[in-house]
C-alpha cells in the first residue's frame, strides 16, 4: 500500500481497506481510483471536484 498524499488519497485507502476488510480484493478498482488521483494531482486538482472528474473521463 502506498502512503497516502492528499485527501482523497486517504478516502481510497480507506475505501480498499473496508472492502477487502469484508473480503473483497478490489485490484482493478484500486487501480482505477489510483489512475484519478494521480490524473488529478497531475493535472492541478486539489481535490475531486465534478469538473476534474469529467475532464479525467474525457481523457480516454
């Protein structure tokens, strides 16, 4: 696991644990709550706003 950088960083570390705390394995999951919190630091975005959303949606 990595260190949490940001705020919403903690949310999906904190998100991943509950669900695999029940079990779950949530690997693609995490692995595309991880690519938006990068995509957002990257592009500027200090927290997840609808507008970061739908521009990181946009890039695929």
């Amino acid at each position: 696991m990595n260190q949490p950088q940001t705020p919403l960083d903690l949310a999906i570390e904190r998100y991943l644990l509950h669900w695999r705390a029940l079990g779950r394995r949530y690997v693609r999951e995490e692995h595309t709550l991880r690519s938006l919190s990068r995509f957002l630091n990257e592009h500027g975005f200090s927290d997840l706003t609808q507008h970061g959303f739908e521009t990181w949606c946009q890039a695929f």
